[in-house]
C-alpha cells in the first residue's frame, strides 16, 4: 500500500484510548452530577403538557456530558499535541492545539449557557446571545472564517484574491447559522427519555465511521486527526450518559448537554465541509445529523401554520405526536434510533 495511505489498523490502533476515555468519564461524572444535584434540589418538575414524567428529575447530566467529552479531547492533546519524536519522515498524529482548545472553549461556553438556562429558564434572546458568541469563539480560532469561499468552490468558481474583510462579513453569519441551528435542533429532539443522548451518541458514531474514511486517504493530516478526536469524544461522551438517561430517566442532560452536543455536530459539519473543493463531505454529515434537523424544521413548519410562537415550546415534534397517538415511550426511542443510524 502506498505510505500515503493510513491502514484501518492504525487509526484504531492510535485513538481508541479518546472515546474510552470519554465514555469511562462520562459514566462516572454522571451518576456524581445526579448525586449533587439531589442534594441541591435541582430538578426537573413535571407538569401536564411537556413534562409529563410522574415525578421531579435530576438535571446536572449535561455536566457529565461536557467532562466525558472535555476529557477526551484533553487527552487527545496531550498525546498528539506534538509531531512524533524521531527520524524525519516518522508518521503520527499532530493536533492543531490552539484551534482544539479553541473548540473546548467554545463547548464550555455553551455549556454554561445552557446550564443557566436549566437553573434560571433564560429568554430566547439569551439563548440566542449566547450561541452567537459560541460562533465567534470559533471564528476567532479559525473555524467558519472562510465558509464563503468553500462554497464558492464547490461551485466550480474562482474566489480570486477576495477581500478579506468582504469574506469575513458573509463567513461568519454563515457560520453562527450553522452553530445556532445545530444548537436549536439537538435542543428540540431532546424531549424523550435517552432520545437525544442515544441519536446523538449514534450520529457521532456516523462522523467518526465519515472521519475515518477520509482519514484513510490522507497521511496524518492535523484536520483528520481533528475530526476523529471530535466525533470520538462526543460519541462516548453521550453514550455514557445514556445509561442513567433511558427510560425511566435517572437524570436529565437539560440545555447544558443538548446545547453542547449541538456545538460539536455544528464543528463536524464545519470541519467536513473543509475537507475538499467540493461539499459532498459536508452534505454527508448533514445527511448524518438528518433526524434532528428535519424535526426542527418540520416543528417550525407546524408552529408557523398554526400561527404559534416559534420559539415556545409545544408537542408538535415528531416523537410528541407518536406519543400522543399511544405509541409507548420505548418504542419511539428505539425507532429514533434506527432512524438515526
């Protein structure tokens, strides 16, 4: 096989110790966040409309979530955050550090917006404030700085020597529309116990199966290795909440982890979409993050027709009117699944 080419064995070989990491964290973070919040009374109380369970629920789990999947990314950057050490030409992983913290600034930023909105019930408006300034962080550190002429190209057209200022103005807004509908649509499919941790658990695994297909093809390169270290971290990072998350529900991930696991589909998409001049990448992972999308806009759609405010919450979602129509929990959840994966 040509050397530039990277075997199966040798990713698996190289990353496994990133979604173990995040999955052995997350399990044990989980039921300590369930423990304290107890003890604090944060919970989730029913009502008789969109929180029917029978009694209050712990949040807190969004919490876990972020330590699994800030672990793993963690360590990815302590094992690759410098070129192997050898003879020239020695092949490893190298991890662009500063855009990885970058990154981990940004999901600790969300994170906390959406655990004050567990704990206060903040407005639309902040929510919006907050996820806009996710956006920025990651332009800041260099990620959907440059959505424009990624599209130009997949067009077949030339950007030319364009102002940098001019790509910037239509880049960024292009970039805060992906984080903040990504953030939105993992909110919205979080309204079933172990729904949005499972799906979400699943679509990461479908990043990491796209990740490791274009890691393949390429020797090593910073952005690959990125893309592995994300999904892999966000896909143990979930499924080792949804132990304590599927019905009956122990605890609840609330904002704080529906937001976070929106933030890092929004960086997949984003780093998916830089893979080549074209954006069939990027439409694979948004074929991937397909279920979650499609309820937000279907759930908009509804709310739109029946001239209901589009950002309070309802049971126009696909999951409510399965349930509505007597479909028990399980079984939505588990055709959730199939249809994610």
């Amino acid at each position: 096989m040509d050397t530039n080419y990277t075997s199966l064995s040798e990713v698996i070989r190289t990353y496994w110790p990133i979604p173990v990491c995040a999955l052995v964290v997350s399990l044990v973070a989980t039921p300590l966040c369930r423990r304290y919040a107890m003890r604090k009374n944060i919970v989730d109380r029913p009502d008789d409309f969109l929180k029917p369970h029978q009694k209050p629920i712990p949040y807190l789990g969004g919490m876990a979530i972020f330590f699994g999947w800030a672990a793993g990314i963690l360590l990815a950057i302590a094992l690759f955050a410098f070129p192997p050490h050898g003879t020239e030409g020695v092949r490893g992983p190298t991890l662009d550090t500063t855009l990885t913290l970058g990154i981990l600034l940004a999901g600790l930023g969300i994170t906390l917006l959406g655990l004050f909105d567990d704990l206060h019930l903040a407005s639309p408006r902040v929510k919006l404030t907050g996820g806009m300034v996710g956006g920025v962080i990651l332009v800041l550190f260099g990620r959907g700085d440059d959505v424009l002429l990624l599209l130009l190209r997949s067009t077949g057209a030339d950007p030319g020597d364009l102002p940098r200022v001019l790509v910037l103005a239509i880049s960024v807004p292009i970039t805060m529309f992906i984080v903040l509908g990504a953030c939105n649509a993992t909110n919205l499919i979080d309204g079933l116990d172990g729904l949005c941790s499972g799906v979400l658990g699943i679509m990461a695994g479908g990043f990491l199966i796209l990740a490791v297909h274009l890691h393949l093809w390429n020797d090593w390169r910073p952005l690959d290795v990125q893309r592995v270290v994300l999904s892999s971290a966000m896909m143990g990072a979930a499924l080792g909440f949804l132990p304590l998350n599927r019905n009956p529900a122990k605890i609840f991930m609330g904002d704080a982890g529906s937001m976070l696991l929106g933030l890092n589909a929004a960086v997949m998409l984003l780093l998916f979409a830089k893979s080549s001049e074209t954006v069939r990448w990027m439409l694979g992972s948004l074929m991937i993050f397909g279920l979650p999308l499609a309820d937000m806009l279907l759930t908009l759609a509804r709310r739109w027709r029946n001239q209901r405010p589009l950002m309070i919450g309802d049971r126009s979602h696909f999951y409510d009117q399965l349930v509505d129509r007597g479909w028990p929990v399980k079984r939505v959840v588990r055709v959730s699944y199939a249809l994610a994966a």
